[in-house]
C-alpha cells in the first residue's frame, strides 16, 4: 500500500541504530522490500537561523553523530542498485522555517546555497536522485498572511535546483496561501 517514506534521519539515534554504510543500505532494503520505491530525506537540523546536516564538507556543519560519514552516498547508491526515487531535502530556503529572514540573515543564506550547490554536483550523479524537497512548512500567519516572502523564497530555490538539475523535480509540503480564509493560491 505504501510507496515512499520521510526520513527525517539527522537524529543521533539513526546514526547509532545504522552505525555503517552497510547499515543503511541494508535498511533501503528493508524499504524496498516491502513495496516503498521512493524516499524523502531530511538531511539536516536547526531552528530559524541555525543549521547542520548529515552531509559531510559541505560548507555548513556536520552533525557530530555522523561526523567521519557520508549516509547520503550509501543511501543513494543502495537507491541506485534498487531503481527507487531519492528526494534530498533540508531546511527553508533562506534558513528560518517560522519567520521571515531578517535582515542579517544573508551570511547564512549563502552559505545554505553553497550547500545545496556541494550536494546537487556530489550526488547529481546518482539515477535514483529524482529531486528536491523544499522544507517549508510555511504557515501564512507567521508571515502576515503575506504570502509573497515564502512564495518568493521557494520560487528562487526551485529555479536554482532546476539551474544546477533541469531533470529533478521540486517538491515542498502545503501552506503557500495567500492569506487566512483566502481561495487563492500562490502562484508558481
């Protein structure tokens, strides 16, 4: 009945349940086997204005559980041997998910942007690499139910993943509305 997951796998308990590659690859497997041929990666943590990933030299921090490790290019190149879809994903666009950026944000937004950069040429390569998820759970009143902030935001990181990748789909959650009751949606 099931044919994807979320993994949300940043969490230190994921790097000590799959302690090697192996592990990982063992449990796309497991995915697999029971009927799941695309997954969703979640590849990092942090709050508004913070991150780190699971992804190794990147130019942003590696969380220090998988630190020494790169579980992207096991999970891709198990994905690859298996023909399933892989949907890499990280944080908002502009690095804060509840408001918007301030206007200091720009260092970090750069940097998030030279990651993205590092992980679309690093595991371009895969076939299984489908596309990418936008985290952007956007609620409309933390941003005054205006939606062009976030709309804009997810605008720019669709073009950018599509410059690096035409052939990778962009995908994000709901939420880009434009206003409380309104039946409009945002255009894209």
């Amino acid at each position: 009945l099931l044919e994807g997951a979320f993994w949300a796998f940043h969490y230190a308990h994921w790097a000590q349940q799959y302690a090697t590659d192996a592990d990982l690859a063992a449990e796309v497997s497991r995915a697999h086997a029971i009927g799941l041929d695309t997954l969703i990666l979640y590849t990092g943590e942090g709050g508004d204005g913070s991150y780190a990933t699971v992804a190794p030299e990147t130019g942003v921090e590696q969380i220090e559980a998988w630190r020494g490790r790169d579980p992207l290019e096991a999970i891709l190149t198990r994905a690859d041997e298996l023909s399933m879809q892989v949907y890499l994903g990280d944080t908002a666009p502009g690095g804060y998910l509840h408001t918007t950026p301030p206007d200091d944000a720009a260092p970090l937004q750069e940097r998030l942007y030279r990651h993205r950069e590092q992980l679309l040429a690093r595991y371009g390569k895969h076939p299984s690499l489908a596309g990418y998820y936008v985290n952007f759970e956007v609620c409309p009143t933390n941003f005054g139910n205006d939606p062009a902030g976030p709309a804009r935001q997810v605008q720019q990181l669709a073009a950018f993943v599509k410059a690096h990748h035409p052939h990778l789909r962009v995908i994000q959650p709901g939420g880009l509305y434009r206003g409380q009751g309104a039946q409009e949606a945002a255009e894209f």
